[in-house]
C-alpha cells in the first residue's frame, strides 16, 4: 500500500512539473507578444501622434492665425469700400442738389 501511495505521489509530481513547463512556456508567449505589441503600438500610435503634435499642429495654429489677420484686413477693407461708396453716393447727390 504504502509503495502504491509513493508511486502516485511521483507520477502526480511528474505531472505537476510537466504543468508547470508548460505553463512556463505560455507565460513566455505571452510576455513575447506583449512586447510585439508594445512595439507595434509605439510605431503605429505613439510615432504618428508625435509627428502631429511636433509638426502638424503648429503649421495648423499658424495658419489659423494667418487666417484670423487675413479675415480682420478683409473686414475691413469691406467697411472701407462700403464708407467710401456711401461717401461718394452723398458727394453725388449733394452736387445734382447743388446743380439745380
């Protein structure tokens, strides 16, 4: 009886370690795609935000400040001619007033 217990105490312990190889290797696939995908994500996320944010996104906000300088002079460019017309509209009727 007691050799039957030692014996199933080996063969448990054989299969313990071969559970435990076995575990160990899925742990290692495990941490190896875990670095792939660290890696991956460095080059298709991280890398293109970067660009956006070192290069991208000043161009943008110096464009957008163009853009603001650039609409103002044309608003006032538009007030300009709109004064203009109207002064000259009012220096025309006043000469045909005078004219008469």
């Amino acid at each position: 009886m007691m050799m039957m217990m030692m014996m199933i105490c080996v063969v448990l312990v054989g299969e313990c370690s071969q559970v435990m190889l076995l575990c160990g290797s899925v742990e290692d696939r495990i941490s190896k795609e875990l670095v792939q995908l660290e890696v991956a994500t460095e080059e298709n996320v991280l890398k293109p935000l970067t660009t956006i944010l070192d290069d991208d996104i000043p161009a943008i906000d110096k464009l957008r400040r163009q853009l603001d300088t650039r609409t103002l002079d044309m608003d006032a460019a538009k007030n300009r001619s709109v004064s203009d017309f109207i002064q000259q509209k009012n220096l025309l009727f006043y000469d045909c007033f005078l004219s008469y």
